[in-house]
C-alpha cells in the first residue's frame, strides 16, 4: 500500500508544478486560479521535499519497482526546477 501512496502523490505534485508552469507561460490570469496557487504552492513545495526523500528511501529499498523510480526521478527533476528556480 505504501507504494501507491508514494507513486500517485509523486505524480500530483509533479502535475501540479507542471499545470502551474502552463498557467504561467500561456499568461491564463483568472482570480480563482490566482487564489488556489498561492493557497498550495508552498504547502507543494513541502510535501515536495519530504516525498522525494521518502521515494529514494523506497527505492533504494524496493530497486525492481521501474514506477516508483520514474516518480522519484519526476519528482528529483520538478524539485530541481522548483527550487532552482528561485536562485536563476
């Protein structure tokens, strides 16, 4: 069970970095949208860290699991741009 947690939240939060870098390079500029990113991201940004250290524990632990491995990879490369991203 831990497995699917750990692989389906990799992927929410990768997807919500990726909906959230859409909504900017297309300038979509919507009140709602506005309020839910600023509401989420730094919680996101969060549960970034912590999962991404809980995947490579998993993965380290579980290495024939290819899913799981693609969700640390995803997410290693998400948090990379992320918080890269305040230093560029």
């Amino acid at each position: 069970m831990p497995r699917k947690r750990i692989i389906i939240t990799n992927f929410i939060i990768v997807i919500y970095f990726i909906l959230i870098w859409l909504i900017d390079f297309f300038k979509i500029d919507l009140v709602i949208i506005g309020v839910l990113k600023e509401i989420l991201t730094i919680p996101f940004l969060l549960a970034q860290l912590v999962f991404l250290v809980l995947g490579i524990k998993y993965v380290l632990n579980n290495q024939r699991d290819f899913l799981a491995l693609l969700s640390v990879i995803l997410l290693a490369v998400c948090t990379l741009l992320s918080v890269g991203s305040f230093f560029w």
